[in-house]
C-alpha cells in the first residue's frame, strides 16, 4: 500500500511535468522568438529542460516501482501455485504431464505477473496525461481540440472486437505451447525407452506436428496483434492532417497564433503516446486474463486430505491397524479393490504377495494414504485414515517404494530428508538451517543407518574419492599424511603385487611414460599428458636431455607392433587394450608406418613426429605388452625426470605439484593421496583388498567418520543419476529408518538389491524391527517371506488367504500355488 501511495503521488507530478512543455513551446515561440526576449528565451528553454529531466526521471521510477510490484506478484502467485500443486492428489498428477505444470509455473503465470505490476501505475498515468493534453487542448481552442478527439470514439468502437479475435488466438496458443511442452517433457522422461526401441522418427513426428500446429496459431495471433496496432496508427496519424488543414486556415484568418498551432501539434502527437500505452495495457490485461483463468482451470482442484488440522498437534498413533470391507475404484468404475479386511497388531509384519495386478501397492498406497479409498473402513491406532491430515500419516508412517525418487542434492540431505520433513513451522517461518541441524539425529547415528542398509562401503568410496580445498581442509590434510605413510609400512609388503607405490628413485611400469617424466599432477593444462607433445618447453627439455630420438624410436615400435598385429581387426577398444594406440587412430597410425618405411625418423615431418611422441608418452610398460621398455631408456627417464623438476621449478615453479611423500596433494582425491602409488588392476577384488586396509587405518586414525561424512556432501545428480539403482534403493531405504516411523510401509523396496544386501535389510526388519515397528511389505520376491509375522495372498483386488508363512504352506492353497509356480 506504501508503495501504490507512493506510485499515485509520483504519477500526479510526471503528469504534470509531461504537459508543462506544451505551454512552454508556446511562449517560446509567441514572447522569445517573436519579441526578441534572450532572456526569456533562455528562462523558457531552461524549465523546458528541468520539465524534460523531471519527466523522465520520475517515468523512470514509476517503471522501478511497477517492475517491483509485478516480480513480487508474480513470485507470491508461484510460491502459492506451487505450494498448492503439493498437495494435489498422486491421482491427479497420472493424468497431468509434467510439462504442462513446469509450463504455467514458469511461463504461463509470467504475463499475470507483469499485468499486476502495472495495473495501477499504466492506466492512471495514462489517463491522468490524456485527460491533462485535453483539457490544454481545449485552453489553446476548443474546435481543434473537438476535431483531434473525434477519432478516438471511433477506436474505442473498432479495438475491442479485433482484441476478441486476438483473445481466441492466444487461448489456442497457450494451449498448443502446454501441448508442446508435454511433448518435450514426456520425450526427456522416457529417453531410455526412444532410445532402446529406436524411435526417433515417432516422437520427431509428433514433436514436429506439435510444432506446426503451434505456428500456425502463433502466425494468426500476431496477424490480428499487428492489424489491431496497425488500425490505432492508421486512425491516429490522421488527426495532423485535420489539424493542418484547420490550424492552418485559421492561422490565415488571423483567429489563431503560429505559437498555439505548433503547441497544439505536439500536445496532439502526445497524445498518441499515453494511447498507445493504454492500449498496450489493454492487450496485456487480455493476455494476462487468458493465462490466469487457464492457469485456474488447470489447477482447480482440491486436496484429498488436509495438510494440517489446526487447533490440535498431529496424532501419536499406536501402530495397530484395522482394515473392513476396504473397496478402491478408480474412473471408469475399475474396482482395483474389494472388500479387503485384514486386522495387523502393533509391532507386526506382514508381507503382501500376489501376481502382477492383484492389489498388493494398491492397498499398501492406500494405508500410506496416498490412495483415497472409495468405501470400508481403514483405522491406524482407532483413527480412520480418511479423516486424518497428511502430517498425522507422516508424523507415524514412513513409506519406500520400489523407484524411490532420490531429489538433487548430496547424500546426506536425501538420507534426513524425512526427518526434516517432521520440523514444524513457527510463526509461519521455517526452521533456520541451525534449528535444523540441532534437530536433526547426530552424525553418528547416521553413519550407522548407513551401515545397516548397506550403502556405508559406497558412501565412504564417495569420501575417499573427494578432493579437499587447499585452504579448508588444511587440518584434514595433515591428518592424512601419517596416514598415508602408516599405508606403505603396514601393507607395502602385503599388497606390493597390486599397488605400485610412488618413489622418486623408481621407475613406475603401471604409469604412463609421461607421467613419470613429470612424477606428478600438472595444475597447469599445458604439462598435462595429452598436451605435452604440443608444448614448446616440454620439447625443448627432450632435446636438452636427449631424448627426442629414443622416444621416437619407441613410439615408431609401437606403431609397427600395433599394426602388424591388430591392424587387420576390426577397430574396436577391447583389441587395443595392450597398446596406447585408441581404436579409432589405428587408420592414422597404419599411414604413419607406411611413411616410416620410406623415411627416416628424424626426416618425418613435425606432424608425424608428434604423433609418434604421443603414443610413446602414453606408453606403460606394465600394461601396453607389444614392445618392451629398454633398460638404457628407463634409466634416461628416471636422470631425466630429476632434470624436469629442475627446470619447472626455475621456469614454472606452480604448474606442476611434484610427488612428495610429506606434501598432500590437493590436485588429487583423498584415496590418491594415502596411496600414494597406482592400483595394477581395475579387478574389484584387487579394490576390494586396497579399500578394506585403507579403512583399517582410517579406525586406527580415528578419521573413518570424517570421510565417511565428506561422503555424505557427494552430489547425487539430477533424479539421483549418479547412484545406481540399487544405491537408490538403499538410502531411501535408510531415509526411512533413520526417520524410526512406528509404521514402515515397503512397495517392493528391495528388488533392486543383490541377495546380500537383501539379507542385510531383512536382518533389520527382523531384528531391530520386529515386535516393535509395524511393517507392511509388498513382495515379489517369496523367498524372503518366511520371517514375517503374517503373509496376505492378494487375487483381483481381494485377500484370499492370510497367516502364517509355514501354516499357509501346509494349506497348499494360494501361496502354495504362488511359491511352486515361481519355481
């Protein structure tokens, strides 16, 4: 309110300041000019100018002031938009492309936004200007000002119904852009399955069709846009010629002065401009009306369940639960399910089985709530859960599903999700991050969910794969120095047949001869490995310390072993593992040797020679077998590599981190820096091996929760892309744990997992669990059924039988039938 004061009180000043001029113009011309006055003129012509700076300033902050209430506006209507999208129930969003909600969020709602910031600052200024320029008009002669005027009634008549053609235009084109944008939406989400059926001609075409559609619409639109601006233009310019043609005969008569007539052809010009706003105004409240009631179609819809009853804090539910006569039908009158009752105590588990399609997710969705049940009776601790908020369900429930969504972020805020998710308000304000923290469970606790779902041992890869801030992580980097060198004393010996440990008087066959030319990690992209052969420096220190021609020499072995070898096959990566010559240069290298028989090396052009180093650089004795490294040649490298160091620190002293025992390399991940060496093989019980030792002396440090909890900041990706499935399966299997619900609802929440980590969750249901929490789990796989308390056989949307795992067997009945023919 402030601000809209503020607004009319600087629009009734600009107003004036606009029209100010007119009169000025006037007596410039009729007592300056004509009486010869300099200091009249030079007075008018200086307040024409502060009325010109006067105008445009406060014009200026009349845009500031309508920018700033129309981006306030417009984000309120998102925040509300999108706190109301939220709640919508899980049915609606089946029938709801995701496109299309991005698409009102972002775009649709952004013309409302700018309609509210000016729809008080536009059409009062405005209104203001045209009813000043009137009234003057009529002060400088009252039959030029009835013949100016006479052609707006005529526009006013004309707008409106080319506007209702544009109007029907542009609800067609916010509907074909929503219809593109789920296009767009539904291709991204289902790339694996275009790409894995080959379909790219299909959704091209139904893109393509989208898109034609749409510019089609759009050049409609635009026609009628430009014909309703061209039909305004074309009325207004013709009120100079009626102007001209009567000031003029006037003028002539000597009933009117040269002064008046060219004050009255300005004011007359400037009207045009407050029109032309207006009129621009009244376009963009029609596109702004269309966006919104669209926008309101599109998203009129209420709320299954209340998010919150106030006046009562959430219920504290016993997790007993009762199920009578439960029916679920969805549109169409498809009866997912009927007449379901099952009766679980608290702290019981029971596991729902059945064949595809039977109801199992249905029921576990509608005891989670994210299901409303069309009839029957489902109570938690004596409560209908129909008539509960969503924050009683949440506050007693946890729920995993078989594709648990994992949000962009890092390990550790997807794994207390949950818990955060419980922290209430206050006041309308969101606990700060502090509060969060404080009420958060401790790291320790964390650490051991962790492990018990059997994601700590990936975790803790992610840790030891960080690399720590030169300036941050000083203290963190000195503590793990002694633990690299504990590594070489302990497990040097132990694990020598597969790490190659770094050591400035050895040769490393497992590292690139490059790599040990620089024995280190170059900060600067020029001395890095596949730069080298193209850097000067690099070139003059090999003819420095002579060994230009014995790299030649080996690259030019490589090349001819490659090709006689391999150059027949087909150019495919597994047949070039044991050369450092890609699969895809074998054509290139094939036209070196020929050039090679007929040239000497030192004769081959810098190109050739190039490529020659290259491949030699590249060389690793250990791995690349086709050729051998001579003894003479290592010994050059190893004398060599002490002249590199030499000259980098005289010439480049920062652009390469030189390997050093007592000196961490920030260049490198914190698994390098305590192996200080290179693993032989990428086996993973070579891994496997290195990983269990580096753990052993991570305890004895004390530092094991510290990379464990740098592992827990690891970047999940979009969606969590980075993580397997099977990796998303247990942290969100850990979410919920953590949480420490009185009921855990599970959607076939381990298929994803290998048998071992299946064992190790079902360990934890049934020992940490069991009699305690209540557990509902839909299973596909029946041989981790035995545990339960209780197994529900499920048949078109139905219990047929229910009890005991080894009471059901002896039936033969259902699950009998269910578990044989899975055999």
């Amino acid at each position: 309110m402030k601000l809209q004061v503020m607004l009319l009180v600087v629009i009734v000043v600009t107003v004036f300041a606009r029209v100010l001029p007119l009169e000025l113009q006037k007596k410039i011309i009729n007592e300056a000019i004509n009486y010869r006055r300099i200091d009249l003129l030079m007075r008018y012509c200086a307040l024409f100018l502060g009325a010109v700076i006067v105008s445009g300033g406060l014009k200026y902050v009349i845009g500031i002031i309508q920018t700033y209430l129309g981006q306030n506006t417009l984000t309120d209507m998102r925040k509300e938009l999108y706190a109301h999208l939220l709640t919508l129930p899980i049915s609606y969003y089946r029938k709801t492309q995701s496109g299309m909600v991005v698409s009102s969020l972002i775009n649709v709602l952004a013309p409302v936004g700018d309609f509210v910031g000016m729809a008080l600052a536009v059409p009062l200024t405005n209104l203001l200007t045209l009813l000043a320029f009137g009234i003057y008009l009529f002060y400088l002669n009252w039959l030029m000002a009835c013949i100016s005027l006479a052609i707006y009634p005529f526009v006013v008549l004309i707008i409106p119904l080319l506007q209702k053609r544009t109007n029907l235009h542009n609800k067609r084109r916010v509907d074909a852009t929503r219809d593109l944008s789920n296009c767009i939406a539904e291709a991204v989400t289902g790339i694996h399955e275009i790409h894995g059926n080959g379909a790219y001609t299909i959704e091209r075409s139904k893109f393509n069709g989208l898109a034609d559609k749409l510019l089609e619409i759009r050049i409609i639109w635009n026609l009628y846009k430009m014909g309703t601006k061209a039909f305004n233009n074309f009325m207004i310019n013709l009120a100079p010629f009626a102007l001209f043609l009567v000031g003029g005969w006037l003028i002539i008569k000597g009933h009117f002065d040269i002064g008046s007539l060219v004050a009255f052809l300005s004011a007359q010009e400037k009207l045009y401009d407050p029109w032309k706003e207006l009129m621009e105004f009244y376009q963009t409240y029609q596109n702004a009306k269309i966006s919104y009631d669209r926008t309101m179609e599109y998203f009129d819809f209420a709320p299954e369940h209340k998010i919150v009853i106030e006046g009562r804090a959430p219920y504290q539910l016993s997790n007993d639960i009762q199920i009578e006569n439960l029916s679920f039908v969805v549109d169409g009158g498809i009866r997912l399910l009927r007449d379901v009752s099952l009766d679980i105590k608290p702290g019981e588990h029971i596991a729902l089985v059945g064949f595809s399609g039977s109801g199992k997710s249905t029921l576990a969705l509608c005891i989670g709530q994210l299901n409303k049940y069309s009839s029957g009776h489902l109570r938690i601790g004596g409560q209908e859960v129909a008539d509960m908020s969503k924050r009683d369900i949440v506050e007693n429930m946890g729920f995993v599903s078989q594709s648990p969504f994992v949000f962009t972020g890092t390990i550790r805020e997807n794994l207390v999700y949950s818990c955060e998710a419980l922290m209430d308000e206050v006041d309308g304000k969101a606990p700060t991050p502090e509060e969060v923290e404080a009420r958060l469970p401790s790291l320790d606790d964390q650490i051991s969910m962790l492990q018990q779902t059997g994601i700590f041992v990936d975790v803790l890869r992610f840790g030891l794969n960080a690399f720590l801030d030169e300036d941050a992580d000083e203290e963190l980097a000195e503590k793990l120095i002694p633990v690299r060198r504990n590594f070489q004393t302990d497990f040097g010996e132990e694990l020598g047949d597969i790490v190659e440990f770094f050591n400035e008087s050895d040769y490393l066959y497992h590292s690139s001869v490059a790599t040990n030319i620089i024995f280190g990690h170059a900060r600067d992209k020029r001395f890095s490995g596949a730069r080298l052969v193209d850097n000067q420096f690099f070139h003059d220190y090999l003819d420095e310390v002579q060994l230009r021609n014995p790299l030649l020499t080996l690259g030019a072995s490589i090349a001819s072993a490659t090709v006689d070898i391999l150059g027949a096959l087909p150019a495919e990566s597994v047949f070039f593992e044991q050369s450092p010559i890609p699969a895809e240069d074998i054509d290139l290298y094939k036209e070196l040797v020929r050039r090679m028989d007929v040239n000497r090396l030192h004769h081959l052009d810098e190109k050739d020679q190039k490529l020659l180093l290259r491949i030699a650089l590249n060389f690793r004795p250990g791995k690349h077998k086709m050729v051998r490294l001579s003894q003479v040649l290592e010994n050059m490298l190893l004398q060599g590599r002490v002249r590199f160091r030499e000259k980098m620190e005289q010439e480049f002293p920062d652009a390469v981190i030189f390997y050093d025992r007592s000196e961490y390399i920030h260049s490198r991940s914190i698994l390098d820096n305590i192996l200080f060496g290179k693993s032989k093989s990428d086996a993973s019980q070579v891994q496997e091996r290195i990983s269990q030792s580096i753990i052993q002396l991570l305890i004895e440090e004390d530092l094991l929760e510290t990379i464990v909890a740098r592992g827990m900041e690891f970047q999940v990706g979009s969606k969590g892309d980075k993580l397997s499935g099977g990796q998303r399966q247990k942290l969100a299997i850990a979410r919920v744990f953590l949480k420490n619900p009185r009921i855990i609802l599970m959607d076939e929440a381990t298929s994803a997992l290998d048998n071992k980590s299946q064992a190790r969750v079902q360990n934890v249901l049934d020992t940490r669990l069991k009699g305690k929490t209540t557990v509902i789990a839909v299973v596909h796989r029946l041989d981790i059924i035995k545990t339960y308390d209780k197994v529900a056989v499920m048949k078109a949307g139905k219990i047929v039988e229910c009890g005991p795992y080894d009471d059901l067997m002896a039936r033969k009945g259902s699950l009998y039938e269910l578990v044989h023919g899975n055999k």
